[in-house]
C-alpha cells in the first residue's frame, strides 16, 4: 500500500508540473490561430500553479492571469486569483480570450461556467479549451478526470451558451502518449487508480483529447 501510495504521490505531482497532452505546443498553436496582439487581456482558467500564466505572459507579452479554486505553493501569485470558474471577477466583455486547459473536465455546472465565460469576454472574444473526451461513451468518473463527454456533448452545450466553434482539432495520439508514459512510471495500478476507473471502463469511452477553439457570438 505505500508503494501505490508513493506512486500516486509522484503521480499527482507530474499532473502538477503541466503532464497534459501536447505541452505548450497546442497553447502555441491557439495563439497563432486567435492572432493575439501583445497586450491582450487573457485569462487561464483553472491555472493551477500558473504554468500557462506564466507562458504567454513571457513568450507572447500578453496580459494573462489565472484563476484557481485551489490555493498552490511556487506560484506567480501576482497574476494568480483564487476564484471558482463560475464567479469570475472581472467586468462584462473584458477580456480578449480565455483557455481552459484540462479544466473544463472538472467543472460541476458546466452551462454556468460557459455562461460566465460568454460574459467577461469581449464581443468576438475567443474561448481556447483542451481537454478529454469521449469517442465512444460519455461518463462520470471519481479521479482527475471527473467528466468524459462525447463531441457532440461539448459542441451542443457551447452552442446553448452563445459560442460559435471555429475550430476542432483531435489530439488523442499526444494523449495515448502521455498516459503511456505514465503507466511505465507509475505502474498500472497507480494510473487507473488517479483517473478513478479501471480500464475495461475507460475502453468504453475510447478516450480521445481536442482542442477546440470557439468565439463569442457577435448576435448574442
């Protein structure tokens, strides 16, 4: 039992130091596509310990910060707001752009997240979301991957909310090889004990990772 638990231990940790699908390589690729102008008014939502923050700030000179429900040790604090998604505090039509990166999986209300995102941004405002998703079956689960829904799921409560999908990219190979790696570190056990499920369970999803790249409705 210590040995699951050192291992579930390191496991959390590399989730920690930004263990999600693509890297900054996908955070890169939304920059380019959204054209940001240094300056812009950006938010990550479920920051964690600012990694993204931290990253578009340096590389793009943008005005990001983040919020976070939890409260991290060895953050940029300075731009780090602990916050829950569906109380932003900002001003209607604010901000030119939000990510949420492996953080919408998470969220409880969902509708009322999208809804307080639709209404900090900006008219055209961009939303940037990377996350899991299902390519079979929909479902709850207990670990850090709290809700797998289906393509048609995600679209369908975006569009409900006012946001236009501009773009749909499927990036399950860099999940594949993610959790590949994460299964030889940490053992198998480990593994599909941090997503709470088992993996006959998880086949039934067949899950897959996207990021999609929405804009806030001009007629909304």
């Amino acid at each position: 039992m210590r040995l699951l638990s050192d291992r579930m231990e390191k496991l959390n940790d590399n989730i920690n130091l930004l263990k999600r699908p693509g890297g900054f390589e996908i955070t890169t690729s939304a920059v380019s596509f959204c054209q940001f102008k240094p300056g812009a008014k950006i938010l990550d939502i479920g920051c964690g310990r600012g990694a993204t923050v931290r990253f578009l700030k340096n590389n793009f000179q943008l005005d990001a910060v983040g919020t976070d429900i939890e409260k991290y040790e060895h953050t940029c604090s300075e731009r780090i707001i602990n916050a829950p998604a569906d109380n932003l505090p900002f001003a209607m039509n604010s901000l030119d752009g939000i990510f949420m990166e492996c953080s919408f999986s998470l969220m409880e209300d969902q509708e009322l997240v999208l809804k307080e995102s639709f209404r900090v941004l900006k008219k055209s405002g961009y939303l940037i979301m990377s996350d899991l998703y299902a390519k079979g079956l929909s479902m709850r689960l207990s670990g850090c991957a709290s809700r797998i829904s289906t393509r048609e799921e995600i679209t369908e409560i975006l569009s409900q909310c006012g946001f236009e999908i501009l773009q749909f990219e499927d990036y399950t190979h860099q999940l594949r090889s993610m959790w590949a790696q994460q299964i030889m570190d940490m053992g198998t056990e480990a593994f599909y004990q941090s997503l709470g499920t088992d993996s006959a369970t998880l086949k039934c999803a067949k899950c897959g990772y996207f990021q999609l790249i929405a804009i806030k409705s001009e007629e909304s």
